[in-house]
C-alpha cells in the first residue's frame, strides 16, 4: 500500500476571527510533519464579506508559507454560493478534494481540537491499528491520559443524545459528534450521493451509512477544549437535533444504497472499539 493522504475539509461560517489562528497552527505543525500528506479544504459557509475576507486572506497566506517552504501539504479555498449549514459545506468540500486522497476526513474550525491532535490522528491512517479499519473517528472521552475540558451542562447535553443516538441507530459510538472524523475516500465516494444533512446530524447521517454499508470504526480519544464563541442554542438546537434524528431515522429507514463494488478490497477484520 501507498503512503496515505488526507484531505480535510474545514467548514467555515463567520469565522473571521478564530479561523486565521487556526489555520496558522495548522500550518505550523504542518512544516514540522512531513507525512502524511495532508490537503485542507477551508469551505466558507456563505459567511458575512468581512469573515469571508479574513477566512480567504489566513488561507491564501497558509499555501503561500507552504509553498515557499517547499511543502506537499496544500491549503485550498471554497466558497459556497449561500450559507448551507455544516453538514452542507463539509460535502461541498468533499467534492472539491483531490481524486488520489486516500482519506476524506473534516475538522471543526473552532480550534476546540488542536492542530497536534489533527496530526496524531492522521499519523495514524498509515498505523497498524488503522489497517483493518474504514473509520477513525476522534472521541472527547476522559482516558488513556487525554484532556477534555468543556462545561456540564454540554457535557450533559451530549450523553444525552449519545444515547438517543444509540437506540434509533445503534451506532455504539461514544461521541458521534466529536468535531474530526477520518474516512476511506473508497468507502465514501459512493455515499456522495446518498448523504442529505445539511447541518449537525450529518454525522450520524454519515455513521449510520458507513455501518450499513458494513465499514468498521475505531474511536480515538483526543485532546480536546471548549474556547467558547459555540453557535449550538442552548435547548432549542438541542430540540431540533432530537427531532432530527426522529426525521433521519424515518429517512434512513426507507432509503436504498448504493451497492458496493464487489471488487474493492476489504482490509482484514478488527472489532469496532467501544470507549465506554
């Protein structure tokens, strides 16, 4: 097998000024890990002329440093025609990447999980353990000597519709939510089409279909840390995430996939790790 490569789309919405910082550590550790090679695709998610302004200049200045330094990693820029939500711009993103990616992943732009741990994960597509594997997916779970640092009652929040999350898709997942996941591109592209999320639930959307599909999963506890600036509502997108997975169960529960090409490979059998 080939050595690995990643393209990570960041979806961007009025994030003028927390992205430009995030983008600049990305592309400081970026210089100091040659491998894998690693494309970011920032997705501006139809933000107001100011962010889009500040978002395009972190970028254009991000390719620039790697550029003159001779880097393979890349940094690209997408715009969307108007604001789609989350789960919108991280396709748009995924469409937008490079066809020879190995990897299609997506990564919060808050900053919540750092540049390092980005790494880390991507270190890890070309690691024993992620041989047999479709998925790696971070998890903000207290082990293993990892740091997660955010409020109760988000935390809460979480367990909460962790739960629910289980008992309409029985997923088995710890943290379907956690903002960076890492996805064969051969086991994804066919789900292109099929993926309608536009915002939060793309992520059980996109898990539920993985599993259908028969793809195994390994959950990474990560580092992660709540700065503040969230655009959740408290409680009241708490109910619209809840009715939406009522709505995508209903969904799910009628749709037809696409059938797997019998010809692609599958990689040796490992157990989905459980981090509960």
């Amino acid at each position: 097998m080939g050595a690995p490569s990643i393209s990570v789309v960041i979806p961007a919405y009025n994030e003028g000024q927390r992205l430009p910082r995030f983008v600049a550590s990305l592309t400081h550790v970026a210089l100091q890990q040659p491998t894998p090679r690693v494309e970011f695709l920032v997705v501006d998610d139809g933000s107001a002329p100011e962010h889009s302004t500040l978002q395009r200049a972190s970028v254009e200045q991000a390719q620039a440093q790697l550029s003159a330094a001779g880097s393979h990693h890349r940094f690209t820029y997408v715009a969307a025609p108007r604001n789609g939500g989350k789960g919108s711009a991280i396709r748009l993103g995924w469409r937008h990447a490079s066809t020879d990616s190995t990897w299609l992943a997506f990564l919060d732009a808050d900053g919540a999980i750092s540049a390092d741990e980005l790494f880390r994960l991507a270190r890890l597509t070309d690691a024993p353990e992620a041989q047999a594997v479709e998925v790696l997916a971070g998890s903000r779970i207290l082990m293993a000597g990892r740091r997660v640092v955010r409020n109760l009652g988000r935390h809460l929040q979480g367990r909460i519709f962790a739960t629910l999350t289980d008992m309409n898709f029985g997923l088995h997942f710890y943290d379907t939510q956690c903002g960076v996941k890492l996805i064969r591109a051969s086991v994804l592209h066919p789900l292109l089409d099929v993926l309608r999320e536009e915002r939060w639930l793309l992520d059980v959307e996109l898990l539920a279909l993985l599993k259908r599909q028969g793809a195994r999963c390994l959950e990474v506890p990560i580092d992660w840390e709540d700065f503040g600036g969230s655009k959740v509502i408290p409680g009241l997108d708490a109910a619209r995430m809840f009715w939406g997975l009522f709505k995508l169960r209903r969904r799910l529960d009628h749709l037809t996939l696409p059938t797997p090409d019998p010809r692609a490979p599958l990689p040796a059998h490992l157990p989905h790790t459980d981090t509960r």
